[in-house]
C-alpha cells in the first residue's frame, strides 16, 4: 500500500512540474521556421482571409484545414510553407478552390487574374528560397 501510495504521488508530483514547462513548437520538416522569415506579404494576408475563410482558418472543416490552415501558417517550416503556397497556387490557377458551391453562392469569393498571379509570385519565391 505504502509503494502504491509513493507512485501516485511521484506520478502526480511529475505532472505538475511538467505543466510549468513551457510548451516548445516543434518544425517537423527541420527547416527554420517561418515565422523569422516574415514570408507572407501583408498584402496577401486579407487576400487570404477574405477568399479562404471561413473553412481554412480557425473553426474549420477537418478536411480544408488538413491542407492548409493560416491560423497556424507561422507554426509551419519554410520547406512545408513552400509546399502548401505551390498547392495553393495549383488549385486557384485550375479553378479547384474556391468550390464551385462557394463560388455559386458567393462570387465575391472567386478571386481575380491578378490576386492569383500575386499569390503564384509569392509561391515562387517560397520555392526558390527553400531550393525547391
């Protein structure tokens, strides 16, 4: 009873100290992070959250925001950040993204020649960056 108690008492003791620790952000590609980069334009930023919201951003669908999502597109790797910028760029030039359900109800949605020409720049410039 007396070792039982101890071991309930050390585990405990363990989770409280790790609790103060502070939580680390982990870049899993390995590459620096992105957000001492500075690498999206602030002129992109309202771009983003004005065509991409409500479903890549907090509160999201699962599915939208597995493949991107700019509440946390600081916390990604320049490499992962280059990624998803060439994927962005891919699914706006083919017409994929917005979906034809939001571009039917909302064609504020659909962006122009020009704000995909910005976006594919901005790309480009992550994929030569990471040598990509």
């Amino acid at each position: 009873m007396k070792k039982t108690t101890s071991g309930i008492l050390l585990i405990l003791g363990s989770l409280i100290l790790l609790s103060f620790i502070p939580k680390l952000k982990v870049i899993r590609d390995g590459s620096p992070k992105a957000a001492d980069q500075n690498v999206m334009p602030a002129d992109l930023k309202p771009f983003f959250e004005n065509h991409c919201k409500p479903c890549h951003f907090k509160g999201g669908k699962f599915k939208a925001l597995y493949k991107v999502n700019f509440t946390k597109w600081d916390d990604y790797g320049s490499k992962k950040q280059a990624e998803k910028a060439k994927n962005i760029c891919s699914v706006l030039s083919d017409e994929s993204m917005p979906p034809e359900m939001a571009r039917k109800f909302n064609p504020k949605v659909i962006p122009t020649k020009e704000q995909i020409d910005a976006v594919c720049k901005w790309s480009a410039s992550l994929q030569a960056a990471t040598g990509k």
